[in-house]
C-alpha cells in the first residue's frame, strides 16, 4: 500500500511485503524509543487522540510514540466529553477535527465507526479499536514481538503454531492478528475457546483458503500442546448482551504456571494483548507466570511504542528524516538510563 497521506483502517490493507515495511522503520526507531536518542522530526505537528471507549495501553502508547518523535498529543476519553454527547455526527466531528490536527487515532465501541470517520477526516486516521471489529496496530505489534521472540530461535514468522486462547468471537486484536498470520506460509493455528466464543467462520475459512492448518479445541490442555505460541485473551464482556451471560465464560480457559509447566514445551512463549484480568473469578493469564522466563505480555507493550511510531513517520513521510532531526540525549535521559 500507500503509506503517505492515507488512514489505517484495517489490516486487509497490507501485504507481507507492508507489514515487513512498517517492521523495518520499527527496528529503526528503537534507539528513540530507549531514549538512547532524540528526534524532532514532527515538531509543530498535532495529533489527536480520540478515544471513546476505556483504554489505556493503546492511547498512551500512541501519544508516547508521537511525543518521542518530537510531536504534540491532543486527547478526548470519553464521549461524554465531546460534542458527539450533543448530537453532533462522526462526519462533522471529523471536520472539525482534521482541521485542528495532522494526524488522528480514533477508538469507537461500533465497528465500523472508524471508517465511517476517516470518510469525512482531511487528514491521516489511525484505527485504536473500533469495537468488535479489529485492532491493526495491536496485532501489528503482536506479530513483530512474535517476529523478535522466533529470530532469537534463529527462525522466522513462517510455519509458526500459535495457541489462540478464550474469547474469539469478540477479541478483535485476534481477529487482525489471525489476517495478518496468514500473509505467511503453512502456519498452524490451535482456536481454543468455548464452543459459543469460537472464532468467526470467514477468518478460520479465509486461513484454511490460504493454506494454512486451523484445528478447534474446547479443552485449555488440549489445544496447547505442541505449539510455539500461547497467545491468551481476556473475556471481552463489555460485547456481551449481559454481565450474566459474560460471567458465565470468566476463568473457564486459565493458564497458570502448573498447567503450563505440564501441557507446553518448555520454550513456549506466552502472549496476550491486555489488559489481563487480574479479578480473583477471572485471571486468565495468573499472576504466578510473572516469573516465567518466556513471558512476552511487557515485550509486546514496549514494541506497541515501536510499531506506532513506524505508522506515524510512514502516514506523515517522515522516515528518512527522523535521523536528520535527531541529537544525542539530554541530561535528563542519561540520567533515566542510570537510574533504571
């Protein structure tokens, strides 16, 4: 695709060959990141953050990947605290918007919602989640924290087995993630969840199409041996009818140190998007894996800062000038580096 000047909407929208693009610019913004450098490549520029749905991994991780390239973070967290709790529509609020910014991220609770915005907008959106849809850049930085964790294996992304793990049908970052997957070759997906949470039909008929192997379990021991991924997600209940009904799945699928030690090779690297639901009922991903050598969870929220910088510098052309506006650290950042 076309990265200048255009939204990121989905991830329909690339191919291998984008995704290994925004990975490289990703590697290259790894000494900012780290503070390790400083870059000014978007000074004077504004984005806006739009965020009418709870976050907080994936809004202070696009506004920390724009601050660290120099830029200024405007940002609305709730409704509420819009003129949409007026009545105003996403067109309108669209263009008024994009004539106060260069560039938007926007997270709606309705699929398609984004969309439906970046229509109206004058400039570049960036899709933070619009409801049980996707999430690109979550499974972006999902796939490239899989990338690091198979290259310090000496392999790559091709013929990976991943564990999908809990609520299928509502997770959207595994939804992008599953498109992304299958832009490599003979990967093989273990969809474990309940059998009314399953993965939708089209995604797991879209892998098979391309020659990939799906297999479906409803047993959390079953689904989990042999692969070189876990990837575990929360419930989603706030896409449920009712919290009755979403009660009834919360820590069905719980992986702990015990069932890991037990059911997995002892390389397997244990994934989730978070947040994680740390409630006593709950806890799908438990507390006693914090130890665990080959927990990725705090990988993958660094590499979202990576990732989302990548998206910002190639949507404003500003790649090949990030180390022209770049200068070595302040006092203030050696200082950061001596005291962590």
């Amino acid at each position: 695709m076309e990265f200048v000047g255009n939204h990121i909407l989905s991830v329909d929208q690339f191919d291998r060959q984008d995704v290994e693009r925004i990975f490289a610019v990703a590697d290259q913004m790894e000494p900012y990141a780290l503070r390790r450098r400083i870059t000014r490549v978007l000074e004077g520029a504004i984005m806006s953050n739009m965020f009418f749905e709870p976050s907080t991994r994936t809004r202070v991780s696009f506004g920390s990947a724009f601050n660290l390239l120099g830029g200024e973070v405007r940002e609305t967290t709730e409704v509420k605290a819009s003129a949409l709790a007026k009545g105003e529509s996403l067109y309108d609020t669209a263009r008024v918007l994009s004539g106060y910014s260069d560039v938007i991220v926007m997270r709606h609770p309705e699929a398609g919602s984004v969309a439906e915005f970046a229509h109206a907008s004058r400039v570049p959106v960036i899709n933070g989640g619009d409801g049980p849809n996707e999430h690109p850049s979550q499974a972006l930085l999902d796939l490239y924290t899989m990338r690091q964790e198979m290259n310090g294996r000496d392999r790559n992304l091709d013929r990976l087995s991943i564990a999908l793990i809990g609520d299928l049908k509502y997770g959207r970052a595994v939804h992008s993630l599953c498109k992304l997957l299958g832009l490599y070759e003979n990967i093989r997906l273990h969809f474990v969840s309940p059998p009314e949470l399953e993965i939708p039909a089209d995604i797991a008929d879209d892998l098979v199409h391309g020659g990939h192997e799906v297999r479906t379990f409803h047993n959390l021991e079953e689904g989990i041996h042999d692969v070189d991924i876990l990837y575990v997600t929360r419930t989603q209940e706030e896409r449920f009818p009712s919290q009755d009904e979403a009660d009834r799945y919360r820590g069905l699928f719980r992986l702990n140190e015990s069932i890991y030690t037990e059911h997995c090779e002892p390389n397997t690297v244990i994934m989730h998007p978070l947040p994680r639901d740390s409630r006593s009922q709950a806890q799908e991903l438990d507390d006693d894996l914090n130890q665990n050598p080959n927990l990725a969870i705090f990988k993958q929220t660094d590499n979202g800062v990576l990732v989302r910088m990548a998206l910002f510098a190639l949507v404003l052309d500003v790649v090949d000038e990030v180390d022209n506006h770049s200068q070595p650290v302040t006092w203030f950042t050696a200082k950061r580096h001596q005291l962590s």
